[in-house]
C-alpha cells in the first residue's frame, strides 16, 4: 500500500522556508562578491562539483548504514529501499531549527511497527555518533586554532559523562519510576518517555558498535572534509588537510550547537571567519563557503524534498 509522504499546505510550507533560506544564500553571495562567487563555480567546473557531491553521497551512504545498525539493534529490521527513503525524506526537513526536522522519520517508522521512543532513539543515537565523530575530526587540527580548545575540552567531558550516563541502566529505570510515581502526570510521563528514549540508545553504543559506529561517523563526515579541502586547492589555496578538516568540522559543530536551521548562518560565519584567519582572501573564503554548504547542506535538501514527494510503502499485513 502506498501513499504520498507529503503533500498539501505543509509541502508548501517547507518550500516556502526552503526559498526564504535560499534568499538568505543569494544575499550572503553578493554580501561576499556575487561575481567572484559565480567565477568559483565556474572554475571548479562539473567534474570538481561532480567529485564534492560524490563525496557528500558517501556520508550519506555511510550514516545510512550507521542508521540501519541502530535500527537492528532496536530490534526492527524495514525492507533497505523503503528505509532509505525515510531516513533521506529526514534530510529535506534539515532546515527546520535543532534538528528536530530530521525526526520525521519517526512518522514514518511508526507505520513499520516502530515507536516513536525507539525511532527517536535512533536518532538521538545517530546525532551523537555525528558529534562524537565531528570532534575527533576537530582535534585533527586543533594546534591550528588554539582558541576552539576549551570548548572542545567541554564537548569532550559532556561525551564522556553522556556515554557513562547511556550505561546506568539500573539508575535510569530507577529515575523513570521515580518521575512517573512522583512527579505531575504529564510531567512524570515526558521524564518517563525520554528516560525510555536514552535506554534504547544505550544499546547502540555499547562495543562493540560504539567503535563501529564512530569509525562510519570519521569517514562520512572526513569525507565531505576532503570535499571542502578539494575545493579550496581548485580554487588555489594552500590550506592543509588537517587545516581544511577543522574548519570543516568545527564550523558545521557550531552550526549544529546554534540550534539555527541547519546551522544556517553559524556554520557559514565561522567557516568564513577560520578561513580569513588562514589567509584566505575574503571573497574566495564566501565562495569556497558557498560551494561547500551547496554541495553538502543543500545537496542532501534536495535529495530529502524529492524523497518527501516518493509514494511511501507501508508494510504488507
């Protein structure tokens, strides 16, 4: 059986805040120079954009494979097409604050016989996986920028006490009584709903698929690093790899800690920011800016809005 994953006034909507996030990008454009922008497009050329978003689809193909694992070991297994789809039509809400957008998928997944607290699991779990993995890709060039230190330092202890925390499962069933017994009804049944959500993720990161799960993470996310760094030398820059993996890296975490949609406008500042502090000329910083985030961030958009408009296939009873 299938039927249109979306469609009416909330398709509309999407493309409506679709179109006033690409204004933003045409104004942040001429803001850095529209025709040296238009000129950077021109010399990286098809087959420079055809290798950037080769290298995007291998993060995307990479964390899908992380996605199905999770999934697995929730305990649920959909048909790869079908679940491919869902996790992609996640990428075309990636705009929407938080990343909240993302967990659409689990609308979708709930028709599969999956609940919304396992679904949601698997979504905090990848989300972590991604932070974990973005902060070992940070620490690459950290020497390069020794002011990101502390914060790197505090994400680090928050990961650790998050992994140790994942593992308390006495402790966390025993908070979860607590709040549903003590604590107002519907507070007690948002504290126990959550409590759930952590419970099943900790599942996924015990070894030894935490190992697993952040090695998919380092090549997903240190390739569309690579991506980043082919760009820059087309457009003649002499930035490092390391050096290039960092800006990467740590400008899509600010963005990701903003909270803005998709990181919009965190992640291209601080991307333009690391890359004038590197010596590279601004206008070619906006445009090597411009070009990356299309070829990662709008890219998977795209993929996640045509995903949206697929017939969904609900499972055969």
């Amino acid at each position: 059986m299938t039927h249109t994953v979306l469609s009416g006034w909330r398709f509309r909507a999407l493309l409506l805040i679709i179109s006033i996030s690409a204004a933003g990008y045409l104004v942040f454009s001429i803001w850095g120079g529209w025709h040296e922008v238009v000129a950077a497009i021109v010399r990286v050329g098809f087959t420079g954009t055809a290798i950037a978003l080769a290298l995007s689809l291998v993060n995307y193909g990479l964390r899908f494979v992380r996605w199905q694992k999770f999934l697995a070991l929730l305990g649920h297994r959909v048909h790869t097409p079908e679940s491919l789809r869902i996790y992609i039509a996640g990428f075309g809400m990636t705009i929407l604050p938080g990343k909240v957008g993302e967990s659409i998928r689990s609308l979708f997944l709930k028709h599969h016989g999956i609940s919304y607290t396992e679904s949601l699991a698997a979504f905090f779990s990848e989300q972590f996986s991604n932070l974990i993995s973005m902060l070992l890709l940070v620490t690459i060039g950290l020497w390069m920028y020794p002011p990101a230190k502390p914060l790197v330092v505090v994400l680090a202890a928050l990961i650790v006490t998050g992994l140790v925390v994942l593992q308390q499962t006495q402790w966390l069933q025993a908070f979860e009584s607590f709040a549903q017994n003590r604590l107002p009804s519907r507070l007690g049944k948002l504290v126990g709903h959550g409590i759930e959500i952590v419970l099943h993720s900790g599942r996924c990161f015990r070894l030894p698929m935490l190992l697993y799960g952040i090695a998919l993470g380092l090549v997903a996310w240190g390739s569309e690093g690579v991506a980043f760094y082919y760009i820059m030398h087309v457009l003649g820059s002499d930035l490092s790899l390391p050096t290039a993996l960092f800006i990467y890296a740590f400008s899509i975490l600010v963005g990701a800690l903003s909270f803005l949609p998709g990181g919009l406008g965190g992640t291209e500042a601080t991307m333009v920011t690391l890359l004038i502090l590197n010596h590279v000329a601004q206008p070619q910083a906006v445009a090597a800016t411009v070009l990356i985030r299309l070829a990662t961030l709008w890219f998977a958009v795209a993929l996640g809005v045509f995903a949206l408009t697929l017939p969904e296939r609900k499972p055969v009873l």
